[in-house]
C-alpha cells in the first residue's frame, strides 16, 4: 500500500495532463445526467426505504416483548439488527451526506435528520464529508484511513505497538458505532495536543455524551422496561445488544472494504497542492474500492459496495450508483486504470490481511514459511524489544530479503 508517488510502476504514469483532465469532463457528464434526471422515483425510493425500516423495527420490537421465548428472541433480534443496519447504511449516512435534499423535504434532509448512531450528526458530517471525502487515501490528512489507530501504509515505521492491530481493529468493530463517536470527536488528537479543556471540545464532548447516553437508555433502559409484564426485560436488554454488534460489524466491514483492501492507492501529502477537480477524481477512482454482489447486499451496504461511484459524486442519491457504475468501470477500461472490485467475502479478506500485513514489519510476513517460523519469530522478538536502530537493521535485510522473494516469483 506504498502511496502511489512511491511506486516503481505508477498506475496513473500513462495519463497525460490533458486525458486527467477529459476524465473530468466525461465523469461530470455523467453527474449531471442524474442530476437532471432525478425525479418522483428517486423521492418514492428513499420514502419507501423509510417506510420500511421503521415498520421492520418496530414489528420487532413488538416480537421482542415476548423475547423470553426462543423463537421470539431470535425473529425480533433478526429484524432489529436489519432495521439497524438500514437505518445507519441506505438511509442515515446518504441521507446526511445531502443526496436527497434537492426533494425540498424538511423530514428527509441533511441539515435536520439524526440517526441510530451513538456520534451526533453534525459531527459526523464534519469528519466524514468534509474532511474525509476532501482528503480520501492521503496519508496524514485523511484520518478515516486506519482510524488514527493502525499503521495503514508500508512508509509508515514500524513499532512494536503495530503488532497489536488486529486485536485493536477486532473491537472497533465490536463497538463501531462508539469508535466512530470517539474518531468524530477528534479525542486521540485533542488529548495528545492537551485541547481537551477548550470551549470546541467540551462543546462537542457534550454532544456526544448526551446521544450515547440517549442510544444507551432507548436500547438498554426504555425497550427493556416495556418487556417487564412478560419476564423478557434482560432477553430485551440481550437482543439490542445482539442487533447493535451485528450492525456494528457489518458497518465495519463495509466501510473497511471501502478505502482498506489490496488494490487501493493511497497518497502522499504533497500531491494533493494544486490538485484540479480532474486530480481529484482519479484520487477518488483508485482510492476506492467497490463490493460485487446482488441489489440486496447493495442495499445492506448503503450502496457503498459502490464506494467508486459513491466518492465520485457523494451528493447523487444512492439508489442510482448501480445504474451509473457500468459507465464508470468503462471509463477505467478507456483509460488504463484499475478498477478494484471483488465478492463480500474476497474483499473483506484482502482488507483483514492488510491489517495483518502491516501489523508486521515491511516484507515479514512474505519472507515467512513453515520452515524459517522460528528464525522468523526471533527476528520480530529483537525487532520488538530493540532499539530503533536495531529495528531498522533487521528491516533493511527483511526488505531486501522479501525483493529476492518477490523477483524469484516473478523470474
């Protein structure tokens, strides 16, 4: 995952300034025969998505008053983690990202909607829309790129606190919803700059507090509470639990294989002064990833198994990615550039083994057979409990040992 500018056998070397610029011209094209085309289907659509998750959840809920018994349990829990995941993908994030406010509807737009997420709106709006669709894959601007809390590209040093990861994105997956509040919230970067006690921050901090703690007394106080005449408040209290941490990892794993599998570009820092609105778009086509499958996984996913199409024209209402994304694929086809989409499973398992990759030093894991586990393992001990000095020794022979590797494989 070397930034793009690093890279022996740059993807975009081909492009001259002038085609950077017609991709542009023919992507703004596309944009503006939706724009123009957006009508009384589109608003039935998203109308219709509302109506049914809420029907869906609260059906369950009424099934989950009788949660004590197993089958209750298990047809209320199904439908509440559906109703989760639909309100938080297809409809809360599109819907916060201004995709239907050309409908004019003050109950369906961006400046007034609020979701089943523990991180408030406007929040999330200022982390995710403005910076992280300005900055997509530039390493050091764009923080939804490993969260703050992973090593996300082979330039990037290695310490000993990478090792552990895996483990630290296992439980943010768990409690997504809750590290998405933390990330929005900025709370790793207010605390290692000391910003902590400002007005913004407390502000913010209050914000927070109060939706978890709204979150918190809906699912585990307020729904429970109703199951009590049945003997089902803890089996209540146990499937909103269930239904979040499904929602949760399912949210995760989308948006993981989103920007996080092989395949995808990051960039540097500097390659974004002067970008033109044609730089920003290859930016946005080879830092994004896409999910193949049916219309109902694209549904489940928010459509953000179009994430090319989705961080091309973030503002087009959802339900037209997968009418658009044939257009898109040919655009890559016409011009040379990759365009990165695989199954669910394929490309969640790209996404994991990047985490692990990068966990480890550069070229460890590709180094590493059956036969050499124990020189190897010795190896990450002195790399893990030495000096940096002799952190970057022991990585100059990996680096060079997993070329040969690699050249071998090519010969």
């Amino acid at each position: 995952m070397t930034a793009i500018q690093k890279k022996a056998d740059n993807p975009i070397a081909h492009l001259t300034r002038a085609d950077i610029e017609q991709i542009g011209i023919e992507l703004d094209a596309i944009r503006q025969e939706v724009i123009e085309s957006r009508g009384a289907s589109d608003a039935a659509y998203i109308r219709g998505m509302i109506k049914t998750q809420r029907s869906l959840e609260l059906g369950s809920r009424a099934v989950l008053l009788f949660s004590i018994f197993p089958p209750a349990w298990l047809v209320g829990t199904a439908g509440l983690s559906l109703a989760k995941i639909l309100d938080n993908m297809e409809i809360g994030h599109n819907i916060l990202h201004g995709q239907w406010d050309w409908m004019r509807d003050p109950k369906i737009h961006s400046t007034t909607w609020e979701w089943d997420s523990a991180t408030p709106a406007e929040q999330w709006k200022h982390s995710h829309n403005e910076v992280h669709h300005a900055y997509t894959n530039v390493i050091g601007k764009d923080n939804d790129l490993g969260y703050g809390i992973m090593r996300v590209d082979e330039d990037q040093p290695w310490v000993p606190f990478h090792l552990a990861q895996p483990v630290w994105n296992f439980i943010n997956a768990l409690f997504f919803e809750y590290g998405i509040a933390a990330y929005d919230l900025e709370l790793g970067a207010a605390t290692k700059k000391g910003t902590t006690k400002t007005p913004e921050f407390r502000k913010n901090l209050k914000g927070v507090l109060k939706k978890v703690r709204r979150q918190v007394t809906k699912d585990y106080v307020v729904h429970p509470a109703l199951s009590l005449a049945t003997g089902s408040f803890l089996s209540t209290m146990l499937a909103n639990f269930t239904a979040s941490t499904i929602r949760n990892l399912w949210s995760h794993s989308i948006i993981m294989c989103g920007h996080f599998p092989e395949g995808v570009e990051t960039f540097e820092r500097r390659s974004i002064e002067g970008e033109t609105k044609g730089d920003w778009y290859i930016r946005q086509m080879l830092g994004s990833a896409n999910i193949s499958g049916s219309k109902t996984m694209h549904i489940l996913s928010g459509n953000l198994s179009h994430q090319i199409e989705h961080h091309l024209f973030p503002d087009l209402p959802s339900n037209r990615y997968g009418e658009i994304a044939p257009k898109i694929q040919a655009l890559f086809e016409k011009y040379g550039l990759n365009y990165c989409a695989r199954p669910l499973v394929p490309q969640v398992y790209s996404a994991w083994h990047k985490v692990v990759r990068l966990s480890l030093p550069n070229g460890w894991l590709a180094t590493t057979k059956v036969g050499n586990a124990p020189q190897q393992l010795a190896k990450l001990y002195k790399m893990s409990t030495g000096t940096p000095k002799v952190r970057r020794a022991i990585q100059a022979r990996l680096t060079q040992e997993a070329r040969r590797v690699e050249e071998s494989a090519a010969a």
